[in-house]
C-alpha cells in the first residue's frame, strides 16, 4: 500500500509550527518533502527543549519523513540552485513576512515563468494584502483580533489562555492543506498552479462558525452568556479532589438522563430553558453535587452512562488512556531510516481503508537531507 499523496514533491520554507505542521501531515500521506533551513539561522524549534536523541523533540516530530537541506538564501548561488530544481516540485510552502520571498527572487510570480504548473502557499498572521500585512505576531494575538478571546473565558478573569496553538494548526496549517490539496485538484482539469493566500487571522476568524452567524443575525455573543461558551450547565466541574468533568448534557434525552443519574429533576425541568436565572439555578445545583465527590466516583458512576459525560483528563492521562490506545494515537518513529531505535510521537490521526501512513524517520539533524531525483 503506497501513501495516499505519493509522488507529490514538496519544496518547504518554513519554520516554527504552522507550515511544517501541515508538511508532516504531507509526508505522513507519502508526499517528497524537502525542508530548506538557513545555515546560520535554523528552524528555531530545533532550540525547543526537551531533547531526545540530541535533538528538539517537538523538530523531531514536525519534521519527520522530510529531507532537511541547508542553504543560504542570501547567496546567489543558492537561489540558482532553487531556479534549477523548482520543476521538481509540486509546491512551495513559505511563511516569511509579506515581501522577504520576493526581495529574495523565490516570490511566486518569479518562480510561476519557470514553472507554469507551481502552487505556491504563503502562510502569514494578517495575509499578503490590507494594513495588517507586515505586523508581528503570534497565536494569542491572531485569537484576540479573530473575535473567538472576545466570547470565551469566564466574566471574572477574562479569556484563557490555550494549552494548544490554535490559530496556527486549525487557522494556519489545516486551512493551508486544503487549499493545496484544492488546487492540486484544479491543476488536473486546467494545467496550471496558483498562489494561496492563508492568513492565520482570516482562517481562525472562520471557526467562529456558529457564533458568527448568530452576530451576523443581530445576536451579539456574551461570555459565559451563551449554549456551549458557559452559558447553560454545558460545562465543566469540580470534583472533590480538584479535577474536573465535562458535562455536555444537552439533548432532552441526555437531560432527562443526566437528571435521573444526579438526582436533579431540576435538570430535567429547566435544563433547556433561555431564561438566565433559571441556567444559573441548573448550573449551581450540579456543581454542588458534582463537588461531593472525587473523580474517580464520577468516572464509575458514568462509566455506563450514554450522556455526554467525560473526565477532563491531563495531557499524559489523555496519551495513555484506553482511547489513545485503541484509537493508535502514538508511534513508534526511527530516528533514522531503517533504525531500530525509535521515538513515540503523535500519529497522524487520518485513517484510510486502503492508503498507508509512513513513518520513516524523526526529524534529520540540520543538512543532513539529500534532494529528490529530478522527475
């Protein structure tokens, strides 16, 4: 079984997270990924403790199965060299600020007349275009500006502060991949490639979804004031030994579950109410219950229960839980081609019935990478 994006060749610019996330997930599919890193001035992550087998876990893992090569791209010859390898490949992916590509001759427009058939992404804070273009930034900031701070949170100490960087996967690396994907599809009817434009902003405003139509239809969004943002008992809550459940409880059937499991005909009788003082009385009544006891009561008493009732687990709980397990959320990655020894990592969660995942090797040390043969 060959990867399901074999044969795709991909030249990568790109540092840090959001483009090389969405390069592994290509490499895991069986896509030719060359990862090109300054000489003087590598991929920062690669500084990113802790370390295993002397390198950056976190590089290890976003730059498994790639080729890493080292080029200066202020030397005319490594620019040369980019000119006469670039028929090579399928796609660029870059994430420089608006402009450094083309002071440096590897902007699109350039490398489209030697390559007609070249898609070519740019993955940015703001995007290539308005007053935002050529502002610093980073994940927190791209959330801020997006809307989605703006209605998460708790009134009393404002937004919180992710665990997860989540503009720059779900904005910047997902939204990146389709959009290649997309045009490589295109490609196949009209011949040519294309520029892709991804903005973190833009694309993580997106995933307001739900929230945005209901503002664009003249409901403003409040903290803790609506469905799912803390507004009704769809929640999370203390146990005794200070962890936490998640109660998504919402359905008539799931309430009138969850009611008969904590006795509270409350739940039942005013748990799908728009009223505010009676979710705040639905809210206090399970949270007083849900406080009497440890989790690990909690676990056993729901264990059985179909009613959308969940521990909130720690990030190492979670990666070795028996879902992680069943569900094959880790690998075993070699730390180099054919290598007995390996790393665990994250494994891409995408499951084919025919296609294969690879995973060949870790991240390489810096230029340690070969070019592909010419197609």
């Amino acid at each position: 079984m060959s990867g399901a994006l074999s044969g795709l060749k991909i030249l990568d610019f790109s540092g840090l997270l959001p483009g090389p996330f969405a390069s592994m997930y290509f490499a895991d599919l069986g896509a030719e990924v060359i990862h090109i890193e300054s000489p003087t001035r590598p991929d920062l992550v690669r500084l990113f403790a802790p370390y295993v087998f002397g390198q950056s876990a976190a590089y290890n893992y976003l730059n498994r199965n790639k080729q890493s090569i080292a080029l200066d791209l202020k030397q005319a010859e490594s620019i040369q060299l980019i000119y006469d390898k670039i028929k090579d490949f399928d796609i660029v992916l870059e994430q420089f600020r608006p402009g450094v590509m083309q002071r440096l001759g590897l902007d699109y427009a350039t490398l489209a007349k030697r390559h007609p058939g070249l898609i070519y992404c740019s993955i940015t804070g703001y995007g290539q275009t308005g007053d935002y273009q050529h502002r610093a930034g980073h994940d927190i900031n791209y959330i801020a500006l997006s809307g989605i701070a703006g209605h998460s949170g708790r009134k009393v100490n404002g937004p919180p502060a992710q665990g997860i960087q989540i503009a720059d996967i779900a904005g910047g690396s997902m939204h990146a991949m389709i959009a290649i994907l997309a045009a490589v599809i295109e490609r196949q009817s009209s011949g040519l490639g294309q520029h892709i434009d991804i903005s973190m902003t833009d694309c993580v405003a997106s995933l307001n979804s739900m929230a945005a139509a209901a503002s664009l239809a003249g409901v403003p969004q409040q903290v803790e004031g609506e469905l799912l943002n803390g507004g009704s008992f769809y929640d999370y809550y203390a146990t005794r030994d200070g962890r936490y459940l998640s109660i998504g409880s919402l359905e008539p059937q799931f309430q009138q579950g969850l009611a008969q499991a904590l006795d509270l005909p409350i739940i039942q009788e005013k748990g799908g109410s728009l009223d505010a003082t009676d979710r705040e009385q639905v809210k206090q009544a399970i949270t007083a219950r849900i406080i009497q006891q440890d989790l690990a009561y909690w676990q056993t008493h729901f264990a059985n229960l179909d009613l959308c009732v969940e521990s909130v687990l720690s990030l190492d709980e979670a990666l070795h839980s028996e879902l992680a397990q069943q569900r094959q959320w880790l690998v075993d990655v070699p730390i180099a081609p054919h290598s007995q020894e390996t790393v665990k990592q994250m494994a891409c969660p995408i499951k084919f019935s025919r296609s294969k995942m690879r995973y060949h090797y870790i991240g390489q040390a810096l230029g340690q990478g070969q070019w592909p043969t010419s197609k």
